[in-house]
C-alpha cells in the first residue's frame, strides 16, 4: 500500500471547504500540486471533476472529500485518520472522452470530459442532429432538445437525469442519450462500445444553433462534434474502502 507523505489539498470556493483546507493545511502541511504524491479534493463532485483535469498531466491520483451537497464522486468528510483512510483507499482508473468540435467558421475546439459530452439548444427551436457511429448514419434526423455521450462514471449525472441507463464502470460501454427528443418520439437512446467513434452533424444549423459542452468547456454554435474515448489519457481517483464508486453505481440503480 502507499504510504504518501507530500500531500495537496485544493478546495472549492465556500465556507465548509475552505475551512476545511486550513484545518487540514495545518495538521498536514501542503506541497504545491507539482510536488505532490497525491492531491486531496475538497468540494463537491463539480470540484472533484476540475482537480481531475488539472492533474491529467501530473500522474497523481486524486482523493475526494465531500463538503458539497451530493458528492457522488466523493468519500466522506473527516480529518481523524486521514493517512490511513489514503493508505487504504482503492483506485478507480477513469478514461475521458475526447470532444472534437467544429464551429460554422471551419475552426476546431478540443475539449475533454470525465463525465459527459453534450449538445444543447441555443434557441425556443428544436435542434436537428444527423447521428453516426463509426462512420454509418444511425439517425438521419433527430430533433431533440439535445444529446448527450456519457461516460460510465458519468452515467449517474445529466445522463440520469435524462432517463438514460446506468452503466457499471467494467462495462467497457458508453451511454447516448437524447434530451426531450420529439423525433423520433419513442427513440430512448442506445449504449456503445466504449471503442465507438460519435459524429454529430447539425442540420439546419444557422436557424436551430446548439452549442456542445465537454464537463466545464462550453463551444457555441457548433456545425459538427465528433466524440470518442481516448484510451491514452488517464486519472486515477481514489476511493475508501466501503465507499467504491462501482458499488455506488449498483447501489444508485436500486435507490428509489
């Protein structure tokens, strides 16, 4: 087991986190991010997703503690025992999706997700979306209010709430998921190989705008978004021992 002494603590913008990291700053000290063996989040599951992209480059597994509201993602708050609860703690390897996205200029937005991929009206008119997968045309015409790809970690966010199904992490499968589709009326959506390449093509484009959004990055007035996993790209969170995240991913199929 790792027995970690350069710890890093980052903590959201309110009260409870921030009072938090002084307590902990103080009773453990606090490396800067690059000196870290292993960064602990303080915050909710939208903190935990940042402090994710911002260590992709750094190699350092990240442990999250909540002092937001839901914190799926996250392990309960608690200074006693800190160490060993890292010691102890079971990594959980996640991939991100690459969005790859063209605006009506021809110009290319790359962003990347731990949680989903979406697109979303700009405007009261319905979007129409031209589905591939894998370079075959799924749907000609979907008009909807949007579309989402999700990760299996993300499956229980935005994902969920649109009605799309819940994906256990070792499935090696990606949701697609339509938001208030009109057309086709009793489309629900599909789960993909986690290999499947995604292309959107917006129809219509110029009187029916969307925009697309990878986790924080939002690209407006998009013609065309390509999206797949990539497999290169990897961050490895940390979870206790009874608070895994694929048991939590089964457990939230049975909550009511």
């Amino acid at each position: 087991m790792e027995r970690w002494t350069k710890i890093a603590f980052l903590a959201a913008h309110t009260p409870v986190a921030q009072a938090a990291l002084q307590s902990l700053a103080t009773r453990f000290g606090n490396v800067a991010l690059d000196e870290a063996e292993v960064l602990v989040c303080l915050g909710g599951d939208g903190f935990l997703l940042e402090c994710m992209h911002r260590v992709l480059t750094l190699g350092i597994p990240v442990y999250g503690m909540n002092c937001g509201s839901v914190g799926f993602l996250m392990n309960p708050m608690g200074e006693v025992g800190l160490l060993e609860r890292l010691r102890r703690a079971q990594p959980t390897v996640l991939h991100p999706l690459r969005m790859s996205a063209y605006d009506g200029a021809g110009g290319l937005h790359e962003a990347l997700a731990f949680n989903d991929v979406f697109l979303f009206r700009q405007t009261r008119q319905a979007a129409k979306i031209q589905v591939e997968v894998d370079g075959r045309v799924r749907l000609p015409e979907l008009i909807c209010d949007g579309i989402i790809v999700a990760t299996p970690a993300g499956s229980t966010a935005y994902n969920l709430s649109a009605h799309g199904p819940i994906v256990p992490l070792n499935a090696n499968l990606l949701p697609l998921t339509p938001i208030s589709a009109f057309r086709p009326r009793r489309w629900r959506g599909a789960l993909l190989p986690s290999t499947a390449e995604v292309r959107f093509t917006l129809l219509e484009s110029d009187k029916r705008p969307a925009a697309a959004v990878a986790d924080f990055t939002e690209i407006r007035g998009v013609r065309s978004v390509v999206v797949r996993e990539d497999k290169t790209l990897r961050t490895t969170v940390l979870f206790d021992p009874d608070h895994g995240l694929s048991e939590r991913i089964i457990a939230e199929q049975f909550a009511e």
